[in-house]
C-alpha cells in the first residue's frame, strides 16, 4: 500500500486550491489537491509540511486529518491521507511550475481532475454531521427547543425522518423546520416524500433503500441522498449522480438491538471504490467522527445522539 498525503488549501472566501500536474510527471495535465507520498521516516504531518514547502513554497501552521480513501492504480494500490489546511506561513508559488485555481462552490472550473479528487471535491460542500429529527421520542417541546438553539450555533443540515406522521402532519412539521431552520442557512433534506420537499421548496430528499432500486433517475431538486447497505446500493447512488449516501449501521443501535453491525473495516472496504460522499450511520456520536473520516466517511449522521449532545 502507498501512502501519500494531500493538502487542501481553504483560504478565507472558502476556496480551495487546485494544482495541475506538470509536464514529466506521471498523469501529467491533470488536476489534483498538491501532496506526495509519505517516506519510511515519517508520519502524515511530516510528510505534509515537507510536501507543501517543496511544492508551493508554504508552511502549514493550522491544519488537521481529514478523510483517508483508498485507490486503485495500475501501478498499485494508493492510499490518499487528505488532510484540511486553514493557515499556512508564505505565499503559494509553482516551486514545480504547476499552474493553480482556486476553485469555489458549483462545478470544476477546470478538467481533468484525476479520479481520486473527484469524491473530495463534492465532500468539501457538506457539514461533518447529518442530523436526522427525532420527534417521536423527544416530543414537540423538547424538539424545537434544541433545533433552534443547534442552528443558532451554526448552519446545520438535517433530514426530516418521522415515520410514525400522517402525510399531513408530516407537511406541517416539515413547514415549521424550514421556518426555524431556513434563517441560518441550514439545509433541510425530507426523507423518502419527494413531493413534500418539492411543494414546501425543501433543499432536498432523502431516499430510502428500497425507493434507491426504482430510481431510474434522481429527483429534480437540488440535493438528493440515500440510505444505503450493501455494495449494490452504493453503486446506484453512484449511477443516479446523487449528492452523497449513508451508509448503515456501523455499530450496534438502540433501534436494532440485534441486527450485526458492518464495523469500520467492512465500511471501508464497502465506501472504497464510491464517487459518491458517504456519512457514516447507525450508534455513532461526536467522538466518532475522527473514525468515520479515517475509514473514508465525509463525517457521521446521528439521530438520537446528535440532540442529546446538542442538550448537553
């Protein structure tokens, strides 16, 4: 397995920085995050100063692991350590007469990007958490009362899951999130009710596994997920070109006391080969989240756990 680490420079307008490949170098003219392979004597961190600094001429000051991903190449298997740069020392200069963008939100601004980009790239847009309503067990009161002091602390992006509703008491709930929720700039994704979302001007949906596999395009709204379990699933969020999966159930839940849990390595090897961003789901909290981006996940989707934290 080939380590290499890769760094993605996100300066204050939220931009993140795109070097292409020079002339004489492996898949050169592509695009891709700036980094190199991790030496014998070094951990990630080394490596990723030592890149930076022969590359751009920087120093990485504030900067920490993100999501690690595996590859496969022709000439072998590649493992991707991406780290988030924030604050670094000097000015970027092409040390390796690279050219440079600065890419925003929205489509590539440039092509070809080399393939293990690509998932990052769409990671980069979306929060490390998923939030999904728990209403049933919380009660009105309680509910509302910490989704809006959660959103108060920061934009959020929430799926509204209540199964046990009736379509219309569903419609008004899903009514009163986006009122509370839409001033932050909050995201919120109506799970399986394509056509609540659509009428209610919702940012998305969020499919269920069975609705995945009748899919034969995705939805038109601007967001569009899907709860996933197998390799199959995945692999149809892939084809749809939808927003990002979850993939459950990671650990062992209140919900499904019995059902075995996939583990972090099964989830691993499940996500490997995905274009698509993947949270990771089922048992999980805040102080899994270094877990998650470890095993490929662009972050964790939590139920119960995300409004007990919240409260406490």
């Amino acid at each position: 397995m080939i380590q290499v680490v890769a760094g993605i420079l996100l300066n204050s307008d939220g931009h993140f920085l795109l070097a292409k490949r020079p002339v004489g170098k492996i898949y050169e003219g592509y695009w891709e995050f700036p980094g190199g392979k991790v030496e014998s004597n070094e951990d990630g961190s080394g490596a990723l100063i030592r890149e930076l600094k022969e590359e751009l001429g920087i120093v990485p000051k504030r900067f920490k692991p993100w999501v690690r991903k595996t590859f496969h190449y022709p000439h072998g298997e590649v493992c991707i350590n991406f780290f988030k740069v924030r604050h670094w020392d000097g000015v970027v200069a092409p040390l390796e007469n690279q050219e440079f963008y600065w890419q925003g939100r929205g489509i590539p601004g440039v092509s070809p990007l080399l393939e293990p980009n690509i998932p990052i790239l769409k990671s980069l847009h979306f929060p490390d958490k998923y939030l999904i309503t728990n209403l049933a067990e919380m009660g009105e009161e309680s509910f509302f009362r910490q989704l809006s002091r959660s959103v108060e602390e920061q934009p959020q992006m929430i799926q509204v899951r209540e199964k046990h509703l009736s379509v219309s008491d569903l419609e008004k709930f899903v009514r009163k999130v986006i009122d509370i929720c839409r001033p932050s700039g909050s995201r919120i994704i109506v799970n399986e009710h394509i056509d609540i979302a659509e009428r209610l001007g919702a940012d998305g949906v969020h499919l269920t596994s069975a609705q995945l596999g009748t899919m034969t395009r995705r939805p038109e709204l601007p967001l569009c997920s899907a709860s996933c379990h197998t390799a199959d699933d995945l692999a149809r969020v892939d084809e749809l070109n939808l927003d990002f999966a979850v993939l459950s159930s990671v650990k062992v839940t209140q919900s499904h006391p019995n059902q075995i849990p996939l583990g972090w390595e099964t989830f691993r090897s499940l996500s490997a080969e995905i274009k698509t961003p993947i949270y990771a789901l089922g048992g999980l909290k805040d102080s899994d989240l270094k877990d998650a981006w470890y095993h490929g996940a662009v972050g964790i989707a939590m139920m119960r756990s995300a409004w007990q934290e919240i409260l406490f």
